[in-house]
C-alpha cells in the first residue's frame, strides 16, 4: 500500500515535478504527506469525501507510474 508520509523530501519534490499533478492533486499531496485524513482534507479543499477519494486514486495511481 502506498503511503505518502513515507515519502523522504527528495522523493516528495521529484514526485511533484514529475507527476504532472493537477492543482487538486498537488494540494492533496501535500495535505496527505502531513499526515492529515482524507476528511479532513475534503473539509480543508472544500470538496465531498468522494471527490476527495476520486483525486487521491487518480494521483495515487501517478505516482505509480512514475515510481
């Protein structure tokens, strides 16, 4: 399973760089690397828990493809 705190600064930037993050999936990249639930951060991108379960799949399966 992937987990994004587990990520070292290095890996977090090249991830960035590399991904071609849309800005939704950037901001929830960089919520989830501090640790923060997938509640909280629908709460904090005000968005539904579903759009926020949908970005996390599609950018989960970025870093995926460039891993």
């Amino acid at each position: 399973m992937l987990k994004i705190p587990d990520f070292t600064k290095k890996e977090i930037d090249y991830i960035i760089e590399m991904a071609n993050f849309t800005r939704q999936e950037k901001e929830l990249f960089l919520l989830r690397n501090d640790e923060y639930s997938l509640e909280y951060c629908a709460e904090k991108m005000n968005v539904s828990v579903s759009t926020v379960k949908r970005i996390n799949k599609k950018m989960k399966n970025k870093i995926i493809r460039i891993l």
